[in-house]
C-alpha cells in the first residue's frame, strides 16, 4: 500500500482530487493534502510519502521547485505536476527535475487514475531493484570479512603478495597503507579455553576496542590459524619517522595495562608479545618469525609481556633494566628458582649503585614490588608469612595484638591520601575537558558533530567521553549537542534567518531533520516559531508607538 499527498492552495480542488477518485483501488491507503510548499514538506519529514500530485502556482515556493527539493531528497518518490498553463517553460522545467509526469488542467479522474497506475508501477520496479541492491550489498559484506582475512594471510603467512607494490588493491580490502608505510606487531595469545566461536570473536572485539582506547592508531586486526589474536599498528598514517616512534613507545609503555584489562574479561594465562617498527615489506617476515617465537610460549601459566625481537622495551625514565628482563623475578618466584632471584636482586641493586642520579623512588619501589612478591606467593600457597619471615618481620612482632589494626589504619590512611590527591587531579583534568567540548561545540557549530566526531577531536573514547559529561554536567552529550544546535537555531530564526538557511547554518543536511528535531525541542516548526517571534515584535512595535 501506498501513502500520497496533494498540494494545491485551492481547497475545492484539493477536496475534488481527494474525495472524487477511488484511490484504495489504486493500493493507496492515505491521502494527505497541504495548501504550500511549506505544510507539503512538514507533511514529507513525518510521513513516509510515494506520490506527490502538486500544482504549480502557489503562494511561496511554486510547484516545480518543491518538485525539485522532493526528488533530491526523497529519490524513491515520485512527481506529477499539475499546471493550469500551456507554458513551454513549465514543461521543460518538469522535464529537467525528471518530474513522472506534467499535466495540464483540467484533467480527467481517469485521466490522472491512469497517469498514477502508471507511476506506482515504476515505483514497484525500483523498490524491488533497490531491495535486489541492498540484498547484494548485504552479502557482500558478510562476504568481506573473509575476503580480507585471505588477503592478509595471503601477505603475512604465504608472502604471496605485496601490498606496497599495489595501494589501490591493499585499499580497497581495508588496508589503509601509504607508500612510506610502518607497522608493528602486538600479539595476544591466551591459555586454553573452551569458547564458542562468536564468543571468541566477541572476546577479539573486545581486544581491539582495548587496544584502540589504550594504545592509539590504525590497526589491522585478525585471528590467525594459531588463535592468535594479532594487531598490525600502523605507525606511517600521519607523517614521520620521528612521531611514529613516539607512538611506538607510548603504545609498548602501556601494555602492561592492557595486560591488567584483559584479567578483567577473561580467565587463564595472557600472553602479549610486541615486535620492533619495520617498513612494509618486511612485516611478513616480522610476522612470521614472531608466530614461530610465540608457539615456544604454549603450556605456560604465567601472564606475559614480551618483545619477541631482542628489542628493549623503552621507558619514559630512568629504571633498572632487569625490571624488564625475562624471566621477570615474579616468575623466578613462582618457578622456584632461589639462585636465579638473589642474582635478579643483585643485579638490580648493582644498577642502583652504578646510576649517577637520584634514584630513591625506584629503590623503594623495588624493595616494595619484591617484598609484595613474596607475600602474595606465600598467601596463593597458604604459607604463613611469620614462617618465612624471621628478622626482617620484627615490625610486626613489635606491633603485638594491634597488628592488624594499625596495618589497617596505615593501609587507609595512605589509600585515601594517594586515591584523594589522584581524584583531585582527574577532576582538574575532567573540569578542564568539559570546557572544552563546550568551547568546541559552539565554535564549529555549523559542523555535523556527535559523540564520535567529538571523541575523535579530543582523542578520547567516545563512552568516556559520554559517561564524564554526564557525570560533570547532568546532562547527556548527544542531548547537549542537539540543544546548542537548536538554540543556535532560534537565535538566527529571531534575526529573520529563514528556517532553510539555518538548517545548513547548524549542519543539518536535510530540512526535514531539523524541523522535526526543532519541532521536538521546542514544540512548534521553524516557520511557526519564526512567524510567532515576529508577530511578538509587531504587535510590541505597534504597541510602543501608540
């Protein structure tokens, strides 16, 4: 069934073409009719039309324009115009709009019957060639998944083609390269586990938005035969070498913590190995040396971060580098390996003695990270510290029966301090990011913004994003956005901006979108707000002269 609407500004031909024609026997089941341009677009936002039958000369914008507007926008309807003149140009402005049809008044009912049987024909066509596309398209997609997996494999395991050599090929299955192109590998492997495979790709999806939120950048992500999760970041996107290192290092810096998020989602052993940058042409090489590196790993109980090519893992200051050595003392720890941990704590103390500066801070956290070490291994195997302790737990003995008291006190008192000053910090910092987007907003008013768009300017993650203004403000960003756009909107209707132009001033796309959003809002149309405002002034003039 089909809806139609008939614009006229004579309401007894309105009524004639409504009430004269059997239009059920047509297949139309509702016919609206409006009286100008204006009402016939309010009536095309809010309903889903097939046919407009209008006439040419009306008050406001005439026929053959709002034809016109139709047909940009609403492409799967179509158009007769009805003309009371014999005017050639008329005809031939019908013609250009590719209107279904002009015809001249007075039409026969049965004329027009014909000429709309004949419309609602084509349309029936298109829509099934439309629906026929978008079925294609549909698996299409479904296809392009694989599609592109086998392209990777076929560059990164079989060598079997080079991307470099052919952009425009490695673009179009999703491989955003340039000829200067980097990349580095992260791969995460985990322990056995008994997943279905929509839960391992939900699990993978959840990786990849970590390592988005995290570590930054464009990444090719894939599962491979092994199970191996694996990310290709490529560092070459916006310039130099320089700024891809910089990156490079930021994202190693931060595996850790994508370590402690991934024991948040998922249970056993993770493993996380990362590779050096290389050019494009020798990431198949990279890759398939690290795949062979990480299969050594399988059986292991111990969660990993791990640089497969010899490559040490920078810092952002100065640190022992047996805290970055494998096996880390953890695991000496939890493999028993007493000869091996006294050597890992004189090395580490050894570089102590040797570094020129101050080091006091990672003195102290190292003599923390082992002793906490050895306490949680000794509680894991229900091994009472004061057994192992001796001397060095005289602290304890000296507290008596208030032990675990004054360790509860001290333990809230710093808690609080350190959770207190960090919140302090994040508050500034979230204060600060909160101006932001609202400096933002109003500056690129005429842009089509949204949580994305915003999230991407101030590289955060969108539900971050969302979740902090909320919290800041009470209200919701995408709900924020909508009302700064309108109020916007009501300022340039009360300066005599028409409804048209404002739509485009605010970035709205379409007129229909931002009447019916203004509409909601503010509970008339555009016009009628803009009509209203001015007939305030008026009368107000009007009143201030008598």
């Amino acid at each position: 069934m089909y809806n139609m609407l008939l614009v006229d500004d004579e309401t007894i031909i309105l009524e004639g073409l409504s009430q004269n024609i059997n239009w059920q026997d047509l297949d139309i089941q509702e016919v609206f009719t409006a009286d100008n341009s204006l009402n016939a677009q309010e009536c095309l936002s809010s309903h889903r039309i097939d046919l407009v039958i209008t006439d040419i000369q009306m008050p406001g914008e005439n026929g053959l324009a709002l034809g016109e507007t139709i047909l940009q926008k609403y492409p799967y309807t179509k158009v007769i115009i009805l003309s009371g003149y014999q005017n050639f140009s008329y005809a031939q402005q019908a013609v250009q709009i590719k209107a279904f049809r002009y015809l001249l008044k007075p039409v026969r009912y049965e004329d027009l019957e014909k000429v709309v049987r004949e419309a609602l024909h084509e349309l029936q066509h298109e829509l099934q060639g439309k629906k026929a596309l978008e079925n294609a398209k549909k698996l299409a997609s479904q296809a392009y998944p694989l599609i592109r997996q086998n392209y990777l494999m076929n560059w990164l395991e079989k060598d079997a083609v080079h991307p470099w050599e052919n952009l425009q090929e490695a673009n179009e299955h999703g491989l955003c390269l340039t000829p200067t192109g980097q990349g580095y590998f992260i791969m995460i492997r985990l322990g056995q586990r008994e997943e279905s495979a929509s839960q391992d790709e939900l699990l993978h999806y959840a990786m990849l938005n970590l390592c988005q939120d995290m570590l930054g950048g464009q990444i090719i992500d894939f599962i491979n035969a092994q199970q191996t999760h694996c990310f290709l970041f490529l560092t070459d996107v916006h310039g130099t070498f320089a700024s891809s290192l910089s990156s490079f290092q930021r994202a190693i810096e931060r595996l850790d913590w994508v370590l402690c998020s991934l024991e948040n989602i998922t249970e056993g052993p993770i493993r996380i190995f990362w590779s050096k940058i290389h050019p494009l042409e020798e990431l198949s090489t990279c890759y398939r040396e690290m795949n062979r590196k990480a299969l050594r790993f399988i059986g292991s109980s111990q969660d990993l971060v791990c640089g497969l090519e010899n490559s040490e893992r920078p810092v952002s200051a100065w640190e022992p580098s047996t805290l970055h050595s494998h096996p880390s003392f953890p695991t000496l720890i939890a493999t028993g390996r007493a000869l091996a941990a006294l050597e890992w704590i004189d090395k580490t103390f050894e570089e102590f003695n040797r570094h020129s500066g101050n080091c006091h801070d990672q003195c102290l956290y190292v003599y923390h990270m082992v002793v906490g070490t050895l306490i949680a291994d000794s509680f894991q195997r229900q091994i009472g510290i004061l057994a192992w302790g001796g001397e060095s737990l005289e602290f304890m003995e000296e507290m008596g029966e208030d032990i675990v008291e004054d360790l509860r006190s001290q333990c809230k008192k710093l808690t609080s301090s350190y959770l207190e000053n960090l919140n302090h910090a994040l508050n500034g910092q979230e204060d600060w990011l909160i101006g932001q987007i609202k400096q933002y907003i109003a500056n690129n008013i005429e842009d089509k913004l949204s949580i994305t768009s915003l999230a991407a300017h101030f590289c955060y993650n969108a539900t971050y994003l969302s979740r902090v203004f909320k919290a800041k403000t009470d209200v919701q960003l995408a709900n924020y956005i909508v009302a700064s756009k309108i109020a916007k909107a009501e300022e340039l209707l009360r300066a005599g901006r028409s409804p048209t132009d404002t739509a485009a001033a605010i970035g709205y796309e379409t007129y229909s979108h931002f009447s019916r959003t203004f509409k909601r809002q503010v509970g008339v149309s555009p016009k009628q707000y803009q009509d209203e405002r001015c007939c305030f002034r008026k009368n107000g003039t009007n009143g201030a002269s008598n």
